[in-house]
C-alpha cells in the first residue's frame, strides 16, 4: 500500500484554490481506458506543469506497470512515477466518483492533485489537492477539473501500451488465485 497517513489537515484561507486543466490528450486516453475496463480499476500519473496561479495542466496521462488491477483496487508498481507527474488518477468503474477512505488516508496525500473518475451516467471526475501551508500543516481542497478540446493520437498504440501495464496486476491475482 501506499504508506502511513501524515496527520490532521486543516482549512486556510491564505492557500489559493487550485483548479485542474485536464489536457486534450489526457482526456481522450481516460476515456479509451474507461470504455475498454468497465470493471476493472487502473490508474496512472498525469504529467504537465503547475503553474504560479496554481492552475495544474495535466496535459497527458502515463499508465504504470501494475501490481494490481482489481474490479474495486489498483495499484501501481513502484518506481514508476514520471519526472514531471503533478497528479495521480485510478478509476471506480461504475461505483462512481469519490474518494474512499483508503484514496484520503493514503494515496490522495502523495501528489498535488489526485482525481477519481467513473463511468456511472456518463464520465465523472472528482479531484482533491493536498498540499503545505504556510504554518506547515496541511490542507485539502476539492479542486474543479476543467476539460481542454480534443485532438488526435495514435490511440491503438496507447492501449496496447496501457493493456500490458494494466493485465500486469490482472495476472498476477489470477495466478495467485488458481494456486490456492
């Protein structure tokens, strides 16, 4: 898992509140991987910059190797978070987006944005940041996830990369499974 949780948070109104522009490319690639694993959570980093405004462009979406990819888990394997990842990303499938206790305690603290989608009417985002304030505690803000237009990529290309990264964790509880 991902580690122990840091603490109490606290509300400030000295921290500006961050908002998320989800990039062209990023958001084509989430719903190509929401279509094809309707019961199967996966996640991965979303990579751009944050800029001095704290708008956080997220404008692609690498998908890691997995331990895990369970109809109600994931969970990446270590060591393969991007140099310039400003967010995290797992799915719910159709359970809706929210962040569950274990996304609070444990994941959601590790990165400055980290958003659930779903697919329950349609794609649902839901993000949370999670960062310092000036009196060195920490603050979460629900942060509003605002969608670029779309372009174009080579989108068999990304699947076929993001399935072996995906079946990974798939296999793995599989085989563990028949060996019991």
């Amino acid at each position: 898992m991902w580690g122990k949780p840091m603490g109490e948070t606290v509300t400030c109104s000295l921290v500006s509140r961050r908002r998320v522009l989800l990039g062209k490319i990023a958001y084509q690639k989430i719903e190509l991987l929401m279509k094809k694993y309707k019961s199967t959570e996966w996640c991965g980093y979303l990579t751009g910059i944050i800029d001095v405004d704290d708008t956080i462009y997220a404008d692609d979406l690498v998908i890691p190797p997995h331990l895990y990819a369970l109809p109600a888990y994931c969970e990446p394997v270590i060591c393969h978070e991007p140099v310039n990842c400003v967010g995290y990303i797992h799915s719910h499938c159709n359970m809706g987006a929210f962040h569950s206790h274990t996304d609070l305690e444990y994941v959601d603290r590790n990165y400055p944005v980290s958003i659930v989608v779903a697919n329950k009417n349609g794609l649902d985002f839901m993000a949370v940041s999670y960062r310092k304030t000036e009196c060195g505690r920490y603050t979460f803000q629900d942060v509003p996830v605002e969608f670029d237009e779309a372009v174009f990529f080579d989108e068999d290309t990304f699947m076929w990369e993001a399935d072996e990264c995906i079946r990974l964790g798939y296999k793995k509880v599989v085989t563990s499974s028949k060996e019991v």
